[in-house]
C-alpha cells in the first residue's frame, strides 16, 4: 500500500500523542532517556512538517491551491472528523516546530529537572497546537484548544514559586472562562446552522435567513471575545504579560506561539465565513479587530516603556504583535495579510529567543548596576577615585559578549530596524496601507490607516529605546565582584539557532514573501479550500491481492 499525502496530515498530532503518553511510563529519573525520546520525535515532527510545506506548495504552482484532507472514521464530509492542510496550516506547523525544538534543548540545561513530567506536558502542548493548526471543524477545535491549555497550566506552573503559582492561578481563571465562551458561542452557531464543519458552515452562513441571523452574529461574537482573550487584545490581555514573564523561560519561548492560536482562528474563520460578503470590511466585526488592534499595540508600547523587569518587557512585545497582526486582519486586505504573516513568523521567533535569552542574562546578572551604587555609597567611594582608578583596555567576557549579539540582534528584529526580518515586515505592511490595488476600497477608513502607521512606526522606536535601556544596564555596567552567568553550550545554541532563522527569513524573503501571497490569496478566496474539504470522499476499503 503506497502512503499518500492525506495518511501524513495527522503525523503532527499523533507524534507528540503517542511521544507524550508513553514517557509516562518511564520514571523521572530516566531523565536522559526522556531527553533524547523528546528531542528525536521533536526534529522528525520538524522534517514532517517542512515536508508538508513543501508539498502544498511549490513554485510551479504557486497560483494553485493544494488541499490535503484526512477523514477520522473515514466518514464523508461533513460529517467526518477532518483535519485539512493547506498553505496556512502547513506554515503554522513549521513554525511551531522550530519554536519547539529549541525551546525542548534548552530545557535540558535546568529546566527539566525543576519538577515532574516536563516533557510529557511539552509534548502534548505541541499536539494541541498542531491539532488546532489542522482540525477543520469548531468542535474538534476546541477539544485541541482543551488540551493545550490543559499542558499549558503545568507548564505555567513548572517549578513552583510564589511569584508563578500566583500568575498561574490567574493564568487558569482566564482561561476557564474562555474555554465556556467558545462552548456557548459553538452552540449558538450550531443552533442555527447544523454544523460545526468549517467549510460547510462557509456553505450554510451566506443562506441563513435574518430571523436566525441574530442568533448566529451573537454566537460568532462569543466565540470570538475567547479567541480575543487568547490572542491578547486589549482590554482583555492584562494576564498575559505577568503569566508569560513569570513562566519558565522554555515554557515562556514556545507560548509565543500560542498567542498566535487566536490569531490564527480568527483570520481563518472571519475570511472563511464572511469573506465572501462585499461588506465584512466596513462591518462592525472587522473594525473591532482593526481599532482593537490599535488600542492593543498603544497599550504594549506604553507597557514596554514602563517596564522595569525584561520578563515584563518581554510579555508587553507579544502584546505589540498581537495588535499588529489583530490589526492587519480588520483591514482585509490580501497585501496587508501577505505581510502580516511574514510579520507573524519573524516577531515570533524574536520573542521566543529573547524569553530564553532573559533567563540568561538574569541568572548571573543580579542588578549589578544597583548593587555597585549601593556598594559605593556605603563605602564612601566618589567619583574622582573611581575615576583615577578606571582600569582602560579590560576584555569583554566571551559569555557576555555572545550574550550582548544576541540581545542586539533581537533588538533589530523587534524594532524592525533594517536589515533583518522586522523591518521586511513593517515595510510590508506598510507599503501595502497605502498602495491598495484595483480592487482593494482602503480609502473608507483613511484616518485608521494614519494610526496604524503611527503606531506601528512608534511601536518600534518605544522598543528600541526600551531595549537600549535595559542593555546598557546589563551589559555596559561597570563590573562588580559577582560570578558570570554560567551558560551551557546548549542553551545559547538554540537562542542563535532562533536568531539565525530570522537571518535567513532576510536572505530569503523573496521567496518567502512569495509564499505569503499565494497563502493570503487563498485566504481571501477560500473557495477552493471548501471545495476541496466538502468534495472529499471517505478511503476505499477494498484491498487488492
């Protein structure tokens, strides 16, 4: 029997499943067992998934939409349990894979012996991320959105503290009451449609008559306020950035991505369900994405300014993305989306190498700028003895040298300074606001357009200057007599690993920005992807000798 493309579509999620489940069976102890079983179903989840990439697109047919759809149970659409790849799904995976895999090596340092049954939760956080990539109907979206959060909850809590069992419990409460308005908003839609099939619900939307149509606007803006809340939009993310500064640093790196859930389910279900119609871009669900995606991006910039902890700054700058790309959606326009994706993945993998990046430089830091002004005062040192005892011509240390790169380079990409991936994306974006095509009626809400280029543009030069800030105290302090951070060769490779990708998102954006337009295309004209979802019949069962 010759495997197809549709048999290797659930490998994303049985993998870490099947990984997950039976490092149970093996005792804490058997830590290194544990790390190489980890490690290994983590990079062939990773060559999986570029080879999934690969396959729905190609450059020969770049214009082409390629769907792959396997039907659990083998029943027929829409029916069936499906999970459905396509350009967007298959980028998504990528990108949770190689957050993932550094993430996991840089575990291995400390953080895997902080407490029980790490690599179980790791993994079964990947599969709820990969299920809820792929899964394509809204009930198995939030089985997958479940389990998530579910290894999620263990993460956050992950080496106890008072500090993080109290965001963590807050973390919880949030979270509860999201996963009962996904439930409430599921069962409004389902009321009135029948269905919980994605593409069938794109099918039976448009034909809902205006009796029922109440009922189904109030459960899609239910259902939205819980992916709003995962997503981070302002007033509803005053968790995120305390949670996800408090998290441990390889727990932290791969909840970059998870904010990016929310995103992701929003784009796809208000292109999919209402794209079709001529006036969901002057509607009211469109303009609470685009001038709640303002509101978001002021109120991280505003953060990241006054933030006196790099946990803290770290949290506010996912925070930026997220309003970023919430606004970019509110557009609905297909260049403004091309763009956003290729912000998407490039702030995404600066936010997780700087999280890791931070518990680094905490960890041997200590304050040393506060700790040389308490020890001057007390011993009476003035500057003029301090001056003439200036020693001139010392020798940065290796470690914080490497260190000061890294946190250079994940200033560049953050504040989308050129010539790294950040300022690619922001050119983008921006480029496309004001440059629409034909087709595209950008100048009904010209105003919005001002401010997010404003924002967008202030946004970068607050975190800028937050970062220059926060480096020279770190790395330009006068030196105290306190040890270097001990750093392990394998938790700084994954930082530069992280950092190198977005090297190689600047040297290959053509092709890269090549692959976001055809993914934006299919998006604004998901068509083919209802087709190919509703026309897919169930698997022969017939053998043959």
């Amino acid at each position: 029997m010759n495997l197809s493309l549709e048999h290797f579509v659930i490998a994303p999620v049985l993998i870490p499943f099947i990984t997950g489940v039976l490092l149970l069976f093996l005792d804490d102890r058997a830590r290194h067992v544990k790390a190489f079983v980890s490690v290994l179903s983590t990079v062939v989840l990773l060559v999986i998934s570029i080879l999934l990439l690969c396959i729905v697109h190609t450059n020969d047919s770049a214009n082409e939409d390629r769907i792959a759809v396997y039907l659990l149970g083998n029943w027929p659409p829409p029916f069936a349990i499906n999970l459905v790849l396509d350009r967007l799904s298959s980028m998504m995976l990528v990108l949770t894979a190689m957050l993932a895999l550094p993430s996991l090596i840089f575990s291995l340092g400390r953080w895997q012996k902080a407490g029980v049954h790490f690599h179980t939760l790791f993994l079964l956080l990947l599969m709820g991320l990969n299920g809820a990539f792929l899964t394509g109907d809204l009930f198995n979206l939030f089985v997958f959105f479940e389990v998530m959060l579910a290894a999620s909850y263990g993460l956050v809590l992950h080496g106890s503290g008072l500090l993080r069992v109290k965001a963590g419990l807050h973390y919880i409460a949030i979270n509860l009451v999201a996963s009962l308005l996904f439930l409430i908003g599921v069962a409004l839609i389902y009321s009135v449609t029948g269905t919980l099939n994605m593409a069938d619900l794109a099918i039976r939307i448009p034909q809902i008559n205006e009796a029922n149509r109440t009922m189904l606007e109030s459960g899609a803006a239910i259902l939205s306020v819980a992916f709003l809340i995962k997503a981070g939009m302002w007033p509803l993310n005053f968790w995120l950035p305390t949670t996800y500064a408090a998290a441990p640093a390889p727990s932290a790196a791969i909840f970059a991505i998870m904010s990016k859930v929310g995103i992701y389910v929003l784009l796809r279900l208000s292109l999919l369900f209402f794209g079709n119609d001529p006036g969901f871009s002057e509607s009211l669900g469109a303009q609470i994405l685009l001038y709640g995606g303002l509101a978001t991006i002021g109120f991280g910039t505003v953060g990241v300014l006054a933030s006196q902890t790099p946990g803290r700054f770290a949290g506010f700058s996912v925070l930026i993305s997220s309003g970023t790309l919430l606004a970019s959606i509110g557009l609905v326009q297909t260049e403004v989306t091309a763009g956003a994706l290729f912000y998407l993945a490039s702030s995404t993998l600066a936010i997780s190498a700087l999280f890791m990046l931070i518990e680094l430089v905490e960890r041997g830091q200590n304050m040393a700028a506060n700790v040389l002004a308490v020890t001057m005062e007390a011993f009476g040192y003035d500057d003029e003895e301090m001056e003439s005892e200036e020693i001139i011509g010392v020798a940065i240390p290796r470690t914080i040298a490497v260190l000061g790169t890294c946190f250079a380079a994940c200033t560049i990409v953050l504040a989308g300074l050129p010539p790294l991936s950040g300022f690619i994306a922001k050119f983008v974006i921006l480029n496309a606001l004001f440059s629409p095509g034909e087709s595209e009626q950008m100048h009904v809400i010209p105003v919005a357009l001002w401010w997010f280029l404003a924002l967008l543009i202030f946004s970068g030069l607050a975190t800028l200057i937050a970062m220059s800030r926060s480096g020279i105290r770190t790395f330009w302090a006068p030196p105290v007599d306190t040890a270097l951070p001990r750093v392990l060769l394998i938790e700084i490779v994954p930082i530069a690993a992280l950092l190198c990708i977005t090297l190689v998102l600047t040297i290959q954006a053509g092709p890269v920005m090549h692959f976001m337009e055809a993914t934006a295309n299919n998006l604004h004209a998901p068509q083919p992807y209802i087709e190919g979802v509703m026309k897919t019949p169930p698997q022969s069962l017939e053998t043959t000798e």
